[in-house]
C-alpha cells in the first residue's frame, strides 16, 4: 500500500476450494504426457488422392480444368491409395485404355509424394523426347496450376516445386525436376541407358512399358535396367514402383505380363437399379447391327434393367475393384449380384498376391468414351488388322492376339485368275503403287491396284537384271522405263503411279540419287523398321546435305515404314478366300492373282512366318517375323501396303479421300481408257474380276455415265 502497510483483503480463501498441489502437479503431468504423444504419434498416412482433391488443379485445355475430383474417375481412388508410402506393397500395376487418367494417376502420385516427403523419382518414358514431352505438355501445366506446387505470387502462396527460371539457384532443369524439401524427379528414356545409370531412386514410374524397345543401346533390355536402380530402397522395402501402359500384342507385351503376376483387379460397375456389380465387356452389349445410331445399351443380367451411356457416371459412382486372382482354384464371378456377396470377395485373403495390387481400365468404364463412341470405332476397324489392333490396343484397353497364319503358297497358287493378265490392266483398281526391292545384282519390283475396299491386283512384277551400286547406270534405267510408263490399265493405256517406294537399306547413296532425280513422280525412299509398335509410315527424316553442310530444308526425305503390322495385314489378307461373296462382292482386302503368275511369286509372298522368342535376359516371349527363303517380293508388297497407308486412298472413317475424289479418279481412268481404245461399243464387255451386281442403266444414260456406273459396281 502508498503507506507501507500490507494490502488487506475483503475475503479469505475458502479451505474447501483452495487448489491441492498435488492436484496440479497431476494436471500438468497430464499435459506433458499429452504434448508428449501428440509429438511421437505419428501423421495419418499420406493419401495421394485426397492431397490432390485438395491442391491439384488442371488448367484450361485439358479434358477435366479445375480442381482435380474422384468424382470423375472413381476407379483412381483405390491405386492412389496403394501407391502411398505408408502402404506396405512395392508394386503397383496398371493396365490401361488409351486417355483414362492411368498418366494423370503417376502425375498427381509424383507431385503428391514428392512435395510431402524427401525421396528421389524417376519417370522412365518409351524415349527421353517422350519423357520431355510428358513433362512439358502435362506435368508443369499441372503444377503451374495449382499454387501448392507452382505457387502463388498474389495470394502469397509458395509453391513445392522450384520453378526452371531458378537454374543458377539449384532450380529445375529439362531432365531433373526439382522441390523445395529436397527431393527431385529425374526424366528418363527407355532407349537411352545414359539416363538410367547412376542413379538410386526411390519412387520409380515406368510408363508406355509395353512400348520400350528390347534393347537399351546395347546394354540390355530397359526394364532390367530400371529395376537396379531401385534394388537399394526396394530391399528395405521402402521403394515404390509403378507400372502403367496401354497393351500391345498379346505374345510379349510388358504389361500384360506385369499384370497377370498381380492380384488382377477389375473394376465392377453397379447396376443403378439394383445391388448388382459387373465386369462389363463390350461383348456384353446390345448394338444395332444396321449402323448409327448404334444405340448401346447393357441389360443387368440381375434384374434386367436398361442401361446406356448416360448411366456411365452413376454406374461408375457405384463401382468397386475386385481382384480376381484365382486363389486355391476360386475367383470371383464376372456378376456379383447382392452387397453381403460383393463384401465377401472385397475382404477374403489374397495372400501374398495382397502386396501385388493390379488394376485394369477398359474403354468401357473411360469417362471420357462414349458407349456410342466405342461401337463407330469397333465398325471402323472390322476386317482391317492394324485398325482392329489399335481399336483393341488403344479404346479397349486390351492386348491384340495376333493369330496369323501363313497360307501355303499352293493356295494362293491355285486363286490365279484369268479374268486379267500380267501387264495389261484389270478392271477393278482406281489406286496404283510401285515398290521396289534393292539388291546387289539387280531390282525386285511390283506394280499393284487397289481400290477403295484395299482389294489388291497384282498387275506385273519383275526382276530388273544389273549392277545397282551406281545410280543412272545398270538396273536403274530399266526402272526408268517402269516408272515413268505408270501402271498399265485395260485397253493398253497407263495411269501415273500415286506413288512409288524405293528400299533405303542397300547401295543408299545409288538409292537416294534415284529418288531425287524421280521426285517428280512421286518416288520415295522407304526404310523398314521390325516392331510391333510402328507406324505403319511416318517420322521423315531429311538426308540431303547442301554446299554449306546443314541439311537442305525441302531436300531428300527418307520415310520410316513399320514393317511387322504391315506383314500381318498381307498374311491375313493372303488367307481370304471368296467362299462368302455377298452382294457387295469379294471380302475387303482380297488379292487377285492373273493366270501368269508364276511359283516363284507365291513362294516369295508366303516366305515368312510369326515365330515365338524367349528373351534371355528377362525371360518374356515375343512373337517376331522369320523368313524361310527369298522373300523380296515380299518384301516389296509390304513397302505396298505402307504406301497406301501414306496415300490414304481409303473409303469411309480410315480413308483420307472423299466420295468426290473416287468419283473423280473413276472418270479420270474412263478418259484414258477411251482415249487409247477409243470409242469402241464393246469396250466394257470383258469380264470383271470382282464378281458384282448387275444394276440397269435408266433411259436418258450417256456413255460417261456406263462407264463410271460399272467401275463403281466393280468396287463396291
């Protein structure tokens, strides 16, 4: 107090509340032992999904812009969880259909686990420029994005994940993508063994699997390659691996393989009306069989309720992963019809295959793919194998068995026909190809007319006898002749080649000086490249140098041919016969043979066959192309079918060419058959090849009229 005195209270503690010490010490030990546990226990496990439902947008441009949702794609949440750290598999597989979020699944995984946690990564891509593109074109849109990861200057936010302008400070670079923890992305190619040496990774993507080549430049096949630099963190079982494709060929392709050693999931969708779930395949729905509208429809084999397209979503929101490995001889029924059953496959013991979760997306369940969408491309690709192979491959998400059988050359022998000859035109093709086959001594050639259905006539073929080392001198000037006469048509008049295919593998330079020379009439330098993932024609690559050294902008092109799928497409081809004619005549893709044919040809066209090989270094099979003899006519008709491919001379949803455009090269034939026969009453008399209906020309029909009526009706 201001007087010295001690302050004076108006109350005196009461005994009965005043606060026992020991009372307090308690209270407070209490607290210590609940910071104390609060700070040992450890965080929930990480969920990839759900950090990305909360941090990842999309940008605009993409299929789904905006904040990343399960909602679109509820088959992801279940992979995602397995991927997380805290899960104790080490494998995870994922066999796909082509745009169905399987990539988008490795993006948000990469960006999730690496933002949260210190931990080195690798994606490994077919090649290094696709590993580039993957990250230019989807991973840094991403994170540009979202301001979890690229950040955000207005709002203050910092992002994860250091941005490539900040190269001098320890940013991000083309191959090494790097976070503000620590923890880095490398980008790696497939065929590049310098971007998989020297590097322990933890988290480890590898994606296109089934595209990668066999052998990584010489050291050995690229996934062996990329399992060592993983064996460190995977022996403390710590490490992640993901695999993603969608599946080639059946015999040899990577993911199937994966996936088949995996607890074999798929995912079934729910009946909207019921408690039912099923493995839904194409074959299971309702498709008009009369064209579009096809009006795709599923009945629940459960209670027989109607489902199309626009349930996709509602069925997918009820959908859940089975895993259909078969243990001690029982597997899940593709219908599961009440919810007591389905919760008992969800739940039973896996056993070890539990810690090997893998996962199938179909083109039937993609979001992104409509019913409707699925049977247009299904008809598109009908009786054509590399269509039939990327509708499998790429929209239903399915390994293409390849059952191709190489006819004996007897039964092509006795298809001769004498309805044509050798050299003198056919009634039937509207489209012509010259290739030719390069050796030592002299030039294969083959002369060959499709029309819009790909129905091939073989019209001539030949070996030009001469020294081929030396552009313009030997065999080369008799090539001259036949390219520069074009392809013979009924009546003795000749037609300008579409196009014309020189092989590039042998006396290159003589090769090359040709086809410069010959540009003009459509010459080509066509080189093969054996896989089954290739183009059928695609990737030029220019040859010609200028005086200065650098390659001429508009010089020599040289174009890469796919070799393998076109082999397919000529055997099964080979192998058509006209037991089904119908009233649209023979089946697409027939080949007619004229009477003059001689052994020789057919023994060449059926010189190769498809042989299974075991790789001694991972132990997959493969099936690959071996001849038994000279295949050079073979060889030439393959470069044929490239070419067509380079044309596009194909009616319908395939074709690059219109109606008017057939109608065109219709009447440009007409005017050059009248023009060398000239106008003879009987000029259309002759017996067509090509069995067709017989339709009656109406009364005011001029002679032009006839004659492209008929050509018509012959290629139909």
């Amino acid at each position: 107090m201001p007087d010295g005195s001690a302050p004076q209270f108006d109350f005196t503690p009461d005994p009965e509340f005043a606060i026992d010490p020991a009372y307090v010490f308690t209270m407070n030990a209490l607290a210590v032992e609940a910071a104390a546990l609060d700070a040992l226990t450890p965080p929930p496990p990480f969920d990839p999904g759900s950090w990305a439902e909360a941090n990842v947008h999309f940008p605009e441009g993409s299929p789904k812009p905006g904040l990343f949702s399960h909602a679109t794609a509820p088959f992801l949440i279940e992979p995602l969880a397995r991927l997380s750290p805290e899960d104790p598999c080490q494998d995870v597989v994922m066999i796909k259909c082509a745009q169905s979020g399987g990539t988008v699944t490795a993006d948000i995984w990469l960006a999730g686990v690496l933002s949260n946690m210190r931990a080195p990564a690798m994606m490994i891509q077919p090649t290094l420029g696709q590993a580039k593109h993957w990250a230019e074109n989807k991973f840094w849109p991403m994170v540009e994005a979202s301001p979890a990861l690229g950040g955000d200057e207005e709002q203050g936010v910092v992002g994860s994940v250091l941005p490539r302008t900040a190269r001098t400070e320890g940013g991000s670079t083309a191959l090494k993508i790097r976070f503000m923890n620590g923890s880095s992305l490398m980008l790696a190619g497939a065929e590049s063994p310098n971007t998989l040496r020297q590097h322990t990774i933890r988290l480890l993507v590898r994606d296109d699997i089934s595209g990668w080549e066999n052998d990584a430049g010489g050291e050995g096949h690229p996934f062996s390659l990329s399992v060592k630099r993983v064996d460190l963190y995977y022996s403390l079982g710590i490490a992640k691996i993901f695999d993603i494709s969608t599946p080639l060929i059946l015999r040899g392709c990577l993911i199937t393989v994966r996936y088949e050693a995996s607890s074999k999931g798929r995912w079934y969708m729910g009946c909207v009306h019921c408690e039912a779930r099923f493995d839904l395949r194409i074959e299971d729905m309702q498709i008009a069989e009369d064209g579009p509208p096809w009006n795709v429809r599923y009945d629940c084999p459960s209670c027989g309720c109607e489902h199309t397209h626009a349930d996709k979503r509602a069925m997918n929101a009820r959908g859940i992963w089975i895993h259909t490995r078969e243990i001690d001889g029982v597997k899940p029924p593709r219908v599961i019809e009440t919810e007591a059953e389905a919760q008992r496959w969800l739940t039973r013991d896996l056993g070890v295959y539990a810690m090997r979760p893998g996962y199938w997306i179909t083109g039937e369940m993609n979001p992104f793919l409509t019913w409707d969408m699925l049977a247009q491309k299904q008809a598109d690709a009908k009786g054509d194998p590399k269509a039939e192979m990327v509708f499998t491959n790429l929209d239903l998400g399915r390994p293409y068995e390849v059952e191709t059988l190489t006819p004996d050359w007897e039964k092509l022998y006795a298809r001769r026909t004498t309805e044509f000859s050798k050299g003198e035109g056919a009634w039937g093709p509207l489209v012509f190809t010259l290739s030719v086959d390069v050796q030592r001594d002299g030039l294969y050639y083959l002369l060959k007319g499709y029309d819009a259905e790909e129905r091939g006539w073989y019209l001539d073929w030949g070996f030009l006898a001469g020294e081929t080392a030396e552009a313009f001198k030997g065999a080369w000037p008799k090539l001259n002749v036949i390219a520069e006469r074009g392809a013979p048509l009924p009546g003795g008049a000749h037609i300008r080649f579409d196009s014309i295919g020189v092989d590039g593998r042998y006396n290159t330079d003589a090769v090359h000086k040709w086809v410069a020379r010959n540009h003009h009439l459509g010459a080509k330098v066509l080189v093969g490249d054996p896989g089954w993932t290739k183009p059928l024609i695609a990737r030029t690559e220019q040859k010609e140098v200028g005086k200065s050294g650098k390659k001429k902008k508009y010089g020599l092109k040289v174009w890469h041919t796919g070799t393998w799928p076109a082999k397919q497409i000529l055997v099964t081809r080979y192998a058509r016969t006209l037991e089904k004619i119908g009233e649209a005549g023979p089946p697409p893709g027939y080949c007619f043979y004229p009477a003059e044919a001689e052994e020789a040809l057919f023994q060449q066209l059926t010189s190769e066959y498809l042989k299974e090989e075991r790789s001694k270094s991972t132990g997959f099979v493969r099936q690959i192309w071996v001849n038994r003899g000279d295949n050079h006519w073979f060889d030439t008709d393959v470069q044929s079918i490239c070419l067509l491919e380079y044309i596009g001379a194909r009616r319908g949803r395939r074709g690059a060419w219109s109606d008017q455009q057939w109608a065109d090269r219709m009447a440009d034939i007409e005017a050059l058959i009248e023009a060398a026969r000239g106008d003879q009453d009987d000029l259309f008399d002759r017996p067509a090849s090509a069995p067709a209906p017989k339709a009656e020309a109406s009364g005011g029909e001029t002679k032009r009229d006839t004659v492209m009526a008929r050509l018509g009706r012959l290629n139909q």
